[in-house]
C-alpha cells in the first residue's frame, strides 16, 4: 500500500459547495471527489507532457537527419489504415529527406 501524507487545499466557498453537491450526489465523501479530480488531471498532464516531448525528439530529429514523410504521403497511409487496418502491404510510408 503506499504511504500518503496530508496535503492542504484551499477552495474558494463556491468551489467547495460544488465539490460537497457533487460528492453527495456520487455518495462519496469532499476528500474521495477532490482526490480523484487531483489524480485525473495528473494522469492527463503527464500524458500531454510525454506527447510534448516526443513531439520535441521527433522535431529534433528531423532537424538533424531531415527524414520525413510528406502530408500526402501521411494521408495516403492513414486512408489505406482506415479501409483495412495495417499489415505489410499497408506499413507506415518510409521516410526520405
């Protein structure tokens, strides 16, 4: 189990009225509902971070070797993943400078 530790927030009184209203409804308590809400947009934030960072590598990337594929080229091989899925016949486009 992991260890926890106490953590103040402070709420304005709107903002803790709509998180009390919304723990009643769910039949949770204020602390379940503001943990969760904690948890959830950690989880996001982070995935959006990795996506920013493998976005930054890939620009690196291409800065450095040049390789890419073209938005045509992008395209063709997302309609033929849509008509069937991917196999060898419909593997990523290769990349060229």
């Amino acid at each position: 189990m992991a260890t926890t530790s106490t953590t103040s927030l402070k709420l304005d009184n709107e903002l803790k009225e709509r998180v009390q209203r919304l723990a009643a409804a769910r039949r949770r308590s204020p602390h379940w509902v503001m943990r969760e809400a904690v948890e959830q947009y950690v989880s996001r934030e982070e995935k959006q971070e990795k996506l920013r960072q493998n976005a930054l590598a890939a620009w690196d990337h291409f800065q450095f070797t040049g390789l890419h594929v073209t938005a045509a080229e992008a395209d063709a091989w997302l309609a033929r993943l849509e008509a069937g899925g991917e196999d060898e016949e419909t593997g990523a486009p290769e990349c060229h400078v």
